[in-house]
C-alpha cells in the first residue's frame, strides 16, 4: 500500500508532517532545505553516470519556508522564501529523511 499524507504544517522552524499509517514526523526546516531532492541542489548525472553535485550556497531566507502544494497523491513541493521551489519532496523521502533526523544522520 502506498504511503500517504494526512496533514502538513509548519510549527515555528520545524515542518509537522502526520501520515497515513498513523506516523508522525516534525523536520527542522533547515534540515529540509539542504536535503532538497532537485537536480539543483542534488546535482544530476552527465553522460557517464557521474553525479556532479553542485556547490549550494542559502541566503538569510532560504529557510522559510513560504507554502506548499500537494504533487499529485505522492509528495509535495515546497515554497522557500528565497524563491526556490523545484524540489518535489515525495512521501517516502520525506520518511526517510524523519529516520534520519531521528538517528542523527542529518
């Protein structure tokens, strides 16, 4: 069964996600921001298949995060205030990144 998200909001500087199977997750926002999953942030691979990742530098607000919108039934895009916003943050990696957080690894 697919992973599904119930509710998403922002509760002073962390992102409070609550899911379908009942989990709860609260991200530092961030945390969020760094671990933003698009080609920009990320890098994407050439030719090759090597991964350049590319040199991200935050400006004082590119941890505000200004809205965000439902993709589909899979994830969501989120609006910094900086005004990037083409990461597409599905739910499972929105999981995994709460299993991170929680184990220290981000």
């Amino acid at each position: 069964m697919a992973l599904t998200l119930e509710h998403a909001v922002v509760i002073g500087n962390e992102f409070a996600l609550s899911f379908g199977d009942g989990g709860e997750a609260y991200l530092e926002l961030a945390m969020l921001r760094r671990a933003c999953p698009c080609a920009a942030c990320q890098g994407e691979p050439d030719a090759l298949g090597r991964v350049l990742r590319p040199r991200v530098e935050h400006g004082p607000r590119a941890f505000e995060l200004q809205r965000f919108e439902w993709v589909g039934g899979y994830g969501l895009q989120l609006f910094w205030a900086d005004g990037h916003s083409t990461g597409i943050y599905s739910f499972p990696y929105l999981r995994r990144l709460a299993g991170l957080a929680e184990q220290g690894q981000v």
